[in-house]
C-alpha cells in the first residue's frame, strides 16, 4: 500500500507525447533477437551462463532453506538466532566493502575468489549440521548469507557492465532469464538431493 502511494504521488511519469513511438511486437521481438548484434556479445552470454549456474545453486538452497532451518539442523533457537545474528552483523558490512573494492579494482579481481570462499563454507554446512558443530555453523552462516543474499548486487552490476551501450535495456531483459530458469533447475535439483541423501546435502 505505501510502495502504491509513493508510486502515485510522488514518482514522475513521462507524458505521452514525449515517449518514443510504439513499435508493433514483430519489430520489438526482431530487435531482441537481433542475431549479429547477439553474436558480439560473447563476454555477455559467458556471465549469463556463469550467472545461471550460479543462481541454480542458490534456487537449489533457497527452496528448502526453511524447512531445513525449521526441522533438520540440531541447534535450539538460541544457537540459531546467534548464528544468524553474527552473520547478518557481518553482512551488511562485506557486502559494503566488497561493492567498494570491486567498483575500485575491478569485478574479476574479487568476484571469483569470493565465490570460491562462499562455495568452500556451502560445502562444510552439511558437516557442520550433521555434527551439530555449533563454533563451525556460526563461522559458515555469513558466507551462506553472503552466497544466498549479499551478492546478488554485485553478479548484476558486473553483468550489466558487459551490456553494449545504447542496448542496456534490450539485453538486461535478456540477463533477467537468469533469475526465472534457474530457481525452477535449482528447486528440481535440491528436491531431487534432499530426497536421495537428505535436506542437509542442498548446499553441496
């Protein structure tokens, strides 16, 4: 309700007459699919695909992340609202420094080295829930917060980095398959691991 009154009150719109002329859906669809200008943009479809993957494992986690928090790890709610409380503290401030350090040195420099980090923490969640290793599941609970929430804003500001100019909103309309695709992929693959070897097994 008040995101609809922000809207309607506050944001300012275009009048008609200044908006570019309507095009008929051919035109639009042909434009999209313009396969030349599609085929200069390698570096562009190497991180929608490098994004895809990577959205599948977080779609993997995310459709049984509750019901694993709520029935399969074997801490009290005590333990777990301190682990939870240690990594949203440090979240907020690794996403901060991390958007800083990239947008001065650049993505590549940063990106892959993080991802590998948050990679290594997803692979030890499972031993850290089987063990009920509370000291290993506070550590491990940041990087799953920063894998699962903190990097998405970064993924898309690199992606968009690649995007031609002139083109940004033809090929962002492109990039935003990566959100949709992979959380159906990634929810099929961690319904099929959570039913074979069980929920903890989602992050590997």
């Amino acid at each position: 309700m008040v995101s609809g009154i922000i809207g309607f009150v506050f944001i300012k719109e275009k009048p008609s007459s200044e908006l570019p002329p309507k095009k008929k859906f051919s035109t639009e669809i042909k434009e999209l699919f313009d396969i030349s200008l599609l085929r200069e943009q390698k570096n562009f479809f190497r991180v929608i695909l490098a994004s895809s993957l990577y959205q599948t494992g977080i779609g993997a986690v995310m459709a049984l992340l509750f019901s694993w928090l709520l029935e399969d790890i074997p801490f009290g709610m005590t333990e777990l609202l301190i682990a939870i409380g240690v990594g949203f503290l440090l979240l907020f401030p690794c996403v901060i420094l991390l958007g800083r350090l990239t947008d001065k040195y650049g993505r590549k420099k940063f990106m892959p080295i993080v991802i590998f980090l948050i990679a290594l923490a997803f692979f030890f969640v499972p031993f850290a829930s089987s063990s009920a290793n509370l000291i290993l599941f506070v550590i491990v609970t940041p990087f799953m917060l920063l894998g699962l929430l903190g990097l998405n804003t970064i993924i898309n500001t690199w992606a968009q980095d690649t995007l031609p100019e002139g083109k940004k909103g033809q090929f962002y309309g492109i990039f935003n398959i990566t959100f949709t695709i992979p959380q159906i992929i990634g929810g099929i693959i961690g319904g099929l691991v959570s039913d074979t070897f069980g929920r903890d097994y989602i992050f590997l």
